[in-house]
C-alpha cells in the first residue's frame, strides 16, 4: 500500500465481493482521488488494476457508441423523410456490425493503449527527476485514472470531459505514487501530449469526442 | 547502478509487456491499412514546425516493408524506441527468470540527461530535415 495507515483500496482487498469492490473504489477515486491513490497498492497484483482499468474505458466506449448510434440513428431518420436513402440501408448496418466487433474487441486494444501510454508518461517521469516507485506504479496510476471515462455518460462534452478529468486523475495518482511534487507530474502527464504526441492526443480526443463509431454510416 | 529482485508484479508486468509487444509486432505488417485512417500532424499545421513525433507513420509504413534505413532516416527515435520496446518485451519475461533480478533507474542523472537529449536532438533533426 501507498500508505501503510490507511485501509486498501475494495477493488484490491481480495475479501470484498467483486462487484461492492468496484463500485466503492469508483465512488473512492471520484469523490477523494487522493485518499484513493494513497491506499492504492504498490505491490499487489498488477491485473486487478488492469482490470479496473479495462472495465472503465470499456463502458466509457460503449457510452460513447451507443450515444453516436443515437445521433446517427437520428440524423438518418431525418435523411430518410427528405427520400432517397434506401441504397444507404445496408450500409449502415455494416457500420452497426463494425461498431459492435470495434467494441468486442476493444479490451485488447484498451489494455494495449494503457500499457504504452504508462511507458511514454514514465519515461517522462524519469526525464524530470519523479520517479521514485518504478514503472508499475505509474501503470496502476493510469489504470485507475481511466474512472475518468464514467464523464462519457455526458452527452457530446463527455469524450473531452473525460480527457481532461483522466489527467488530472494521472497528476493526483503521480504525485501521491511516486512521492514526488506536483509540479515533476504535470510535467510527466502533459509533456508527451505538447511536446511528443501532439498529433496523437488530439487524433484520441477526436475519436473519443466522436464516438468509435463516427465514420460507421459512411 | 543499484540491481533489485525481481517481484510477481515484475513477472506481471513483463508478460503484459510481452503481449503488448507482440501485438505491436502484429499491427506493423498492417500499417498501410491503419495508417491512413491517421489524420495529418496538428503541430506542424498551426506551427509550420515538425513535432518530434513526426514522420512517425511513415517511418512505421516503411518499416513494414522491411526497409529499416528508411525508417530510421524519418524518425530515428520513434524507430529506435519502437524496435527496443518490442524487443524488451519479447526477452523481458526470460531476462526475468533467467537473470532474476532488475536494474534500478531510479535517480540516475545520466538516464534522465539522456532521455532529454534523445528527445530534443531528434526534435531538432527532424525540424531540420523536414521531415
């Protein structure tokens, strides 16, 4: 544990029921991230955070589908009035079945996404001097950051809510993990998208503002 | 340089690392499928300046085709850094259980004076060379 004085985390306490686990170590990092982090462990397994993590981004996605299906179910009903839609019909639904293998697969690519971001935001930890706990804590730090996807439930804003709430979850989580100053993890967390994946922030914002599904009716 | 024993979250985290690298392995063959789906660099479009990240997809369409000098002339650090972690990955989990134990980086000056200089000179040979 983070701190030895304080209780674990109900997702990592083995003796919690899975489900009670989940839904307190939610309500945990979005009422008090930084109670949160501190009674995240540094040594336990690293797959229950994974876990944590994949779970969240996972419904964050499908929030945002299922929302860009609606608007896009929307926008065709209203095309459809004006006339002359029928030959776009089986396209759309290829684009519904696309969307639907997107999300089936999702996990694979969301722990992927997890596993690489951790790596480019600790070797950035590094460059400033905050690493103190080693790259496994920086990983647990942006698994549970990913809570931050629950702000996909807002209609439209919720892709950017999302963003912005996950790095501040990753700033709170660096400095309470690593012991390190606030300034080493802000650095740590915004340095790779100014300075090194600009076009790759922006291209997720995007994604995630639009839903996986944006192009899915074309 | 400090060395420490290797722990069940290293173990974990070397078998993830595994999986990550060998699905980047995967994703590489099929660049010309995804690459394009990428949108151009945003930086460079309001700056006029290259980021360092740039020519990173080209360099990745390159590689795929066998053609590392290529590549590295595009963005030596995204290729360098790319071919270190799949490679890292692929051996983590042996170096694991046949070496046992791990460097410690914490706090070594010349990791973080060289991280920065990869960085920036890569940075600056890519804005120079327009890329």
């Amino acid at each position: 544990m983070n701190d030895q004085s304080l209780p674990q985390l109900p997702f990592e306490d083995p003796a919690q029921p899975a489900v009670a686990g989940l839904i307190a170590t939610v309500k945990l990092f979005v009422t008090d991230p930084t109670t949160a982090f501190r009674r995240m462990s540094l040594t336990t397994e690293i797959f229950r955070p994974l876990i944590y993590g994949v779970l969240l981004a996972w419904v964050g996605e499908a929030v945002a589908y299922l929302f860009g299906l609606i608007f896009q179910v929307s926008i065709f009903g209203f095309l459809s009035q004006i006339g002359g839609m029928e030959e776009a019909i089986p396209a759309a639904f290829l684009g519904m079945g696309l969307g639907i293998f997107a999300l089936i697969i999702a996990p694979v690519f969301i722990v992927i996404g997890i596993f690489i971001y951790s790596l480019i935001v600790h070797l950035f930890l590094m460059m400033v001097g905050g690493d103190q706990s080693g790259f496994g804590a920086t990983f647990r730090v942006l698994c549970y950051s990913n809570t931050s996807q629950l702000a996909q439930v807002v209609p439209i804003a919720g892709g950017i809510i999302a963003f912005v709430w996950s790095l501040i979850l990753g700033i709170i989580g660096l400095t309470e993990a690593h012991r390190t100053t606030t300034g080493k993890a802000v650095a740590a967390v915004l340095l790779p998208i100014v300075a090194c994946c600009v076009c790759m922030a922006i291209f997720v914002m995007l994604a995630i503002a639009f839903g996986i599904s944006a192009d899915s009716w074309n | 340089m400090k060395w420490r024993a290797v722990g069940p979250a290293d173990r974990q985290l070397a078998a993830l690392w595994s999986f990550v690298a060998v699905a980047v392995l995967a994703a590489v063959p099929l660049a010309s499928l995804w690459a394009p789906q990428l949108p151009a660099c945003a930086f460079r479009a309001v700056t006029g300046v290259a980021c360092p990240s740039c020519g990173a997809t080209r360099a990745v369409e390159v590689l795929a085709d066998g053609d590392l000098l290529t590549a590295f002339s595009l963005n030596p650090l995204v290729v360098t850094g790319l071919l270190a972690f799949v490679t890292g990955g692929l051996f983590a989990p042996i170096w694991n259980r046949r070496v046992g134990r791990l460097p410690d980086l914490r706090g070594i000056v010349s990791i973080r004076v060289g991280l920065a200089a990869a960085l920036l000179s890569n940075w600056v040979y890519v804005w120079l060379r327009g890329v």
